[in-house]
C-alpha cells in the first residue's frame, strides 16, 4: 500500500499472532476478503518463542467444561467458544494440515519435532490458501469511530484500511520486545471499553535469600510450594527450577497471578517441600533408614539416597550438623532439624519478573462487553477482539495458547457471518 492510499475490505485484523491469524484465516475460508495487519517483519514473532521455541499448541483436555473450568472464575466465558473450536479441534486443524503431534507429560501437545517454526508455517500457509492479503512492518497511528462503529483505521505512512469489520488482537504486554507492548489496550479504551489493569502472568519469582543462587539450573519434580502472607495461602505441587535470581517452574508460573495479589498486601513468605508425599514422621522413618544404612559413614556422605547432588552442599550447611560428623554420632534432635529443613525450607519473595519475563497478561478487556458467543464487542458494533488482549489468562500448558486459537476462530468466523 502506498502512502495516502485508501482499501476498502471485508474485515481488517489488527495484530499478525495465533488470534489474529486464526482469524483473518477463518474469515477468509469463509469468503471474506480480508486484511492482516502486523506491525512486526513477519508474522508471530511471540509465537516462536512458545514452549522454549518448541510451541506447546495446547493442552490434550478434550471435555470443553473440564478445559474451561481450568480457567478459574472467568473460565466460563470461554465455554462456548470450547464448544465450537476445543483442543480437539486445535490438533485436527493442524493435523490436517500435515503437521504431526505428541502429546507429553502434563498433557501437553507439541509438534512431533519440536518445532516452533512448523506451527508458524501452518498458519502462513492457511492464509495463503485464502488469500489474505498481509500488510507486514505497518504500525496503526489512528481509528477513527463514529455512531458506535469504526469507519477506517490509519497505518503510518502506509495510508488508510477500511473495512466493513474489525478485529483487534493484538495481545497484551508480555514479552514486549516481539512487539507485544499493550496499544491494542489503548485503542480499545478510546472507544470507550473498560479495562483490568494489566499485570504479569505466568512469571517467576525474584528471592530476597542469596542462597537459591548456589542451586541455579536445578529442577526438583514432586515438591511442593506454598506462598502465604497473612491468613492467606497458595499450595501447588509439581516442578520448580532454580534459577540466578530465584524460581521459575510450572507451579511457580501457575501460582505468580495469585502470589501477585498477596504482594500489593505485604511479604509474601515461601515454603518448599521437598517430600510432600511423606509427612514428618515418615521422613523421619525414612532417614532413620538411611542413617542405618551408612551409620559409619561421614553425614556428607550419607544423603546421596534421599536427594539430588546439587542440593546437598546446601541441606548439609543449612541444617546445622557438622558435616564430617559420622552419621551414628547425629542424634534425634539433630535429624529431626533435618526432617523439618526438608519438609519446609523458607524463602521470601522480593518480587514478581517484569513483563519482559512474562508468558502472558493478566488484565485487559473487560469480559462484560464482550459477547462470549462471537467475540463481538457490546459498545462498538463492527468491532470483534481476540486473544490475550481479552481479560483471560490460563495455567501452563498450551492454555493460552488454545484460548487464542479459540477465540481467534470464533471471532473471525462471526466477523465474516454477519457482512
């Protein structure tokens, strides 16, 4: 396009990720003549980044209430739209398109060769089976609205769209630097939407202790964590990682959004159990076990059985046994202290990650004044939204991700119905 120009489509899209081009592509098969805008180079710079480069497509949860109730309290909303276009859904669109699948621990669905870059192609090549036209490196300046409904949008430099409907998906704040920065958010509070405030999703913990520094790199699976500030507390079990600035993992992700709200009340306190499935005294019985087992052998020496090498050097200093002690020498005091440092060590949350560090956005469009059936915005009649612009935000493992393949579907295909 060139500057001044004026395009008259079906339905323009604004944002080139999985929720815009589900629905531009949606659209399109159905007949419309659409337009794709993207401000970046290429289409789904944030996409590539999923799942470590890998691209966890979605979660293998094919009940559409199970895998909305996954959700929480807003979860429900996605309900209809799981009806129409659920995990199951996800795999066969992308199976048919030649793209194999496997589906690994937690129930996660991946391409069968890892790749990021196969998913991409997919969905490019489903946009150019229907020919929608893709306006790459072009950054809306302006949308103009009138009597409730958008009359024509401005690119820089790149002349003006107009379009018979609209979607914004533009995503939310996470992971700026793939051009992910919130202005969808701000066109949609001009034309007199209401919005969460956005915050981090899915997104580590920086630790006050510098301890957690000497366990960088390693995961502990089975424990479990929780977070408490006052009388409230958050428990998950599953994976931690540690990391230079503190812990990262699926429970961590899984539980920041709601450690963030005990953050605005104060200190947030953590415990991590490294043997949640044995309660005191039965890791007690079972380090008496091993003690038995290597009673003439050095403390240092004689945990090898109960825990991973990485952490030992730590346990053994933070329980306070001499570690040259011999293990016949400990007594029942000084194991119990070592029964309960396992059962509960204790760590002090400094602060959630930046957005710069977040899978995704917690916030956005209110739910309120968006049509859960169709995507369509209640205040301004030619306007659909789609993806992680929309107040919804799931747990690890390829929820978001489908929550933009749905809502993306759903709201392109309501977009090119009612032209």
């Amino acid at each position: 396009m060139s500057k001044n120009k004026q395009e008259k489509f079906d339905l323009a899209v604004i944002g080139g990720g999985p929720a815009g081009i589900m629905a531009a592509g949606r659209a399109a098969e159905l007949g419309a003549r659409v337009v794709l805008i993207e401000k970046n180079r290429e289409l789904g710079k944030k996409l590539l980044l999923t799942g470590k480069g890998r691209c966890n497509i979605t979660q293998a949860e094919f009940d559409p209430l199970k895998l909305a109730l996954k959700f929480g309290r807003t979860g429900k909303f996605l309900l209809s739209g799981f009806t129409v276009f659920g995990a199951r859904e996800t795999v066969g669109f992308f199976n048919k398109r030649g793209l194999k699948t496997k589906v690994e621990q937690g129930r996660r669905v991946f391409p069968l060769k890892g790749r990021s870059i196969d998913v991409l192609n997919i969905l490019t090549g489903f946009l150019r089976r229907y020919k929608v036209e893709i306006i790459t490196c072009a950054e809306v300046t302006g949308i103009k609205e009138k009597d409730g409904s958008i009359k024509e949008i401005s690119l820089k430099g790149k002349g003006k769209i107009i379009a018979d409907n609209y979607v914004i998906a533009t995503g939310g704040k996470s992971h700026p630097e793939t051009g992910s920065t919130g202005m969808g958010i701000g066109w949609a509070k001009m034309l007199g939407h209401s919005i969460t405030e956005l915050k981090p999703a899915l997104v580590p913990f920086e630790i006050k202790e510098k301890w957690v520094k000497q366990l960088q790199g390693l995961a502990l699976k089975n424990v479990s964590l929780s977070a408490s500030q006052g009388k409230k507390k958050v428990v998950r079990l599953g994976e931690v990682l540690f990391t230079h600035f503190g812990l990262s993992g699926p429970i961590v992700l899984d539980m920041s959004r709601e450690v963030g709200e005990l953050l605005e009340q104060g200190e947030v306190r953590l415990l991590l159990d490294l043997k949640p499935a044995l309660d005191f005294e039965k890791l007690d019985k079972r380090i008496q076990r091993d003690f038995e087992k290597y009673s003439n052998k050095l403390y240092k020496n004689a945990l090898s059985d109960l825990l991973p090498q990485k952490i030992i050097p730590f346990v053994l200093k933070a329980s306070g046994i001499k570690d040259d002690k011999y293990v016949r020498e400990i007594s029942r005091e000084e194991r119990h202290k070592l029964v309960k440092l396992l059962k509960g060590l204790e760590m002090t949350i400094n602060r959630l990650l930046p957005f710069s560090k977040a899978i995704t956005t917690y916030g956005g469009v209110d739910l309120k004044e968006i049509d859960s059936k169709t995507m369509k915005s209640k205040l301004i009649s030619n306007l659909f939204f789609a993806g992680e612009i929309i107040n919804l935000d799931g747990p690890t493992g390829g929820y978001n991700l489908q929550l933009c393949w749905t809502t993306g579907r759903v709201a392109g295909e309501n977009a090119a119905k009612v032209l």
